[in-house]
C-alpha cells in the first residue's frame, strides 16, 4: 500500500519518471507521439526503486521494439540529473551506433529550453569534456557510453547500465559470449565509485540460453522484471516491490497500442520459432534443442517406394482465432523401423474448414497405400469432428493422451536419437514449413506453440504399434475401427 501511495503522490506532482518521460518525448521522438502502456509504467516504478535504493541490482527483460533503451538509456538518466546533477552513469552496448544514439538523445533533453525552465536547471555541459559518448555537467555529473569490451580504466560510476550486451552473432559464438561475460564481471561491474550504494541495470531481450541474463540470475542478487510480449500465466511475473504482471488472458500482448495479437503473430513468424521463444517471449532454448536434439532429424527427397502403413495424426484447438493453437494434420509413412513425415497442414481454422481439411487428407495415397489409421486426440473439437465423421469414413480412432506432453514427446524422442524419424528435405522448393516444424519440436517446452508436437508424438506413439492396423477394418455400430 505504501508503494502504491507513492507512486500517485510522485504521478500527481510531476515528478514521477513516466510523467517525465511522457513530457519529454516532443524532444526525442518529434516525428512519432508518446504511446503510453502499462509496461512502460512498470519499468519506471522500478528504475524508481532503483534510484531510491530499494533495488541494487536490477535486470529487466523484455522484447525488440518495446522502447526499452529510451526508458532506460535517454530518459531515466535525465530525470535523475534533474533531481541529483552530480550522478554519474555508465552504460554498455554492443553497437557503437547504439551507444551514440542514446547518449546525444540524453543530451537533447538536458539541453532544451523546456527541461532547463521547468526544473530550473542550474548547470551546464562542460565543454572542456563534452563529445557524443562522454560528457560532463558543471555539478559533476558524468555519462559515458561504451561498447562491450570497450575501455574504461579511470572511470567509476553511481549507476551502471547494460543495455543489450550481445548481438545475436556473438552470443551464438562461444567464444566471443565467454569474452563478453568476463568483462561485465571483470571490467564493467567493478567501475563502481561506492560498492555499497551503487546501481546496476541490465535490459536486454534473451538470445541464448547461456547469455548475460542467465550469467546475472545464476548470481542470485538480482531482481527480475520479466516481461514476455505475449502473457504466460504459469510464468507471471512478481518483483520485491509488490508489482505483478497485471495481465490475466493467455497469450495477452505486452503493448497492445503498439502491437496486438496479429502483430506480434507476424513478429513471431517473421523471427521464427527459436529466436521469437527467446526475444519475444524471454525463454530461450538451447541451439541443439531441450528433448529433442536438432541433429537428430534425417530428411527425405522422395519417400521410399516400400513404405508398408499411411496414417494420419490430428491435432485440434477448441476454436479458430489469431491467438489460438492451430489445427493440425499430419500424413505419416512406415517403413519397418523408419518413420516419415510425408505431409502436414496446419492452419488457425474453424471447425468447417477442418472437416474439409480431414476429409480431403483421409482418401490421400502413396503409391499403393491409402491412409489406415486416422488418429484423432479425443478433446477440443476432436470430439466433434470423431462424431461428425465416424459414420462415412473408416479407421477413425480416437486418442485419449496419457501423461502430459512434455511424456509423450520424451517417450519418442529415442526414435529421434536412433534416427528412425524422417522429415521433407526443407531445402526443396514447397517444403519451407520444416524449418518451423524443426524449430518448434526442438525449441519445446519452450515453444510459442506445440500443436506440432502433440501430432508427431501422437503419430509415432501410435506407428510403434503399427502393425496391429494393418489388417481390414471390422465395422460396428457407430462408426468403422480397426480390432485391438
């Protein structure tokens, strides 16, 4: 309660930092009007805590394009200096042009006319030390920005800034992540004027599993803002300051002025699966994949032409929509031990359309072999669609799931490591959709979606027993099924 009286008491006088960051925005982003968001109030009320010593160590995770680095980088430290001209900042990028940007954007503001009437501002730049990555105020005030690895021997600081310290070249490169590690441990957090008072604030979206962010958090003695474009309400965020995420719909977005359901879906297709789990949602995956390895999957240009059994795999959402799972069919082949993905439709469709989408698959043949088994998780509207269908198409078999996916999928990941498990060649010209197949079935759990896990580990739990379908089919009352 005491944190919520002072966060209106400083946004009723002013002098609040969104407040500050809202009025200032004309100087820094003329062509482009301020567009507020929660979230952005949620990283001012905690660089407040920062600067009133509430938070020592703060690290925020959060999307591209989410105006992290004006938060943070441009106006967080000129609200301080209005308040304590004589901080000294230190920041660290891994982009030269980064560290410029943001650096002479601080200087825009502290320089207008609006900043020094309204704050009565009675200091200057100095202009014996005033370039674009390193200047000084009259009152002894100091901002430097560097680059990772950069220099700064006879420099400390009050307040430390990581503002994104990897590209995502070289945090896939382990040497160069190793080198950048160490000199955020051995050369950056030791610029410190007084270790028992100073600041430290890392923002930066997740590239990698083994990044700056989890280099932090394994040390224990930061508080973690995190902050997914898209809700999770088993990952919901809550920090020391009595702040939790306030959304409560799976799949909300973070800045639905900026970004809504549709945007962030095509953010996310454009990234694809591994980097959008780690930069849109703060989740990274290991490169080499969670349960299942990235070097386990074989790729077919022509299916054999002695594969002995065709089935279909379907996985349905309960309903059609942008933020929804998708519909998913999937058309398996047998090949004694072998296993092959040969075909695979998936779309966010309503329940029409999949009915048309079964039925168009359920008559599909490979050479002599029409589909046996048409495999349907018994839930959503698989139900509907088994009951619709049962009575004019045989071999459809309901499956009730036992266990829960993250089983299923590591029940058959050993076909995968034996490399029984083949998928279209993704280079030939039709199949782009395995580069997302792949990423999805090795980026899991931590997937935007595992609609495409659930039908392959559907279909190859089912194909392990396979030959139990491969004789006629018995019809009984309801519909027409292949004897157990």
């Amino acid at each position: 309660m005491n944190r919520i009286i002072a966060r209106l008491n400083r946004l009723q006088s002013g002098d609040s930092l969104y407040s500050f960051l809202e009025a200032s925005w004309p100087i820094i982003e003329p062509q482009h009007p301020f567009l507020g968001g929660w979230h952005i109030e949620a990283i001012c009320e905690h660089l407040e805590a920062v600067y009133e010593g509430q938070i020592l160590n703060l690290l925020i995770n959060i999307p591209p394009r989410h105006a992290k680095s004006t938060i943070v980088s441009v106006g967080y430290p000129a609200w301080v200096w209005h308040r304590e001209p004589a901080h000294k900042f230190i920041f660290a990028s891994h982009g030269d042009s980064l560290a410029k940007r943001d650096a002479m954007k601080h200087r825009q503001i502290v320089e207008s006319q609006w900043y020094r009437e309204v704050f009565k501002v009675d200091w200057e730049l100095r202009e014996d030390q005033n370039e674009k990555k390193y200047f000084l105020n009259t009152r002894g005030g100091m901002r430097l920005s560097t680059t990772m690895r950069g220099a700064l021997i006879g420099h400390g600081g009050d307040t430390l800034v990581l503002d994104d310290p990897h590209s995502p070249a070289s945090v896939r490169s382990e040497v160069q992540r190793k080198t950048e590690l160490e000199w955020i441990d051995e050369s950056f957090f030791t610029r410190v004027n007084d270790p028992h008072t100073v600041k430290k604030i890392a923002i930066m979206q997740r590239l990698d599993e083994r990044d700056a962010s989890a280099h932090l958090l394994k040390k224990g003695n930061w508080e973690h803002l995190m902050l997914p474009a898209m809700f999770e309400g088993q990952r919901r965020c809550t920090t020391k300051i009595g702040w939790t995420d306030p959304r409560t719909a799976e799949g909300q977005p973070l800045w639905e002025q900026r970004f809504d359901a549709a945007g962030l879906q095509a953010m996310a297709a454009g990234m694809g699966s591994k980097a959008w789990a780690g930069q849109g949602q703060q989740r990274p995956a290991p490169a080499e994949g969670n349960i299942i390895n990235r070097l386990w999957f074989k790729t077919y240009k022509v299916l054999p032409d002695d594969i002995d059994f065709l089935a279909l795999s379907v996985d349905l959402p309960f309903e059609e929509g942008p933020t929804n799972s998708f519909a998913v069919f999937q058309v398996w082949a047998r090949r004694k031990a072998e296993r092959y993905l040969v075909k695979q439709y998936r779309r966010q469709i309503g329940f029409t359309e999949q009915l048309a989408v079964f039925k168009s698959l359920a008559v599909h043949r490979e050479g002599q072999h029409g589909i046996g088994a048409k495999w349907v998780e018994k839930k959503a509207n698989g139900a509907a669609l088994i009951a619709t269908v049962c009575k004019e198409i045989s071999g459809v078999l309901p499956v009730t799931p036992l266990g829960s996916k993250q089983t299923r999928l590591e029940a058959v990941s050993p076909q995968f490591e034996a490399g029984n498990v083949f998928v279209p060649d993704p280079t030939v010209e039709g199949n782009a959709w395995v580069n997302d197949y792949i990423e999805e079935l090795v980026t899991f759990p931590n997937a935007l979606y595992d609609d495409q896990v659930d039908a392959t580990s559907q279909a190859l739990l089912k194909l392990g027993n396979a030959a139990r379908y491969d004789i006629a089919p018995v019809s009984i009352s309801g519909g027409t099924v292949f004897p157990r």
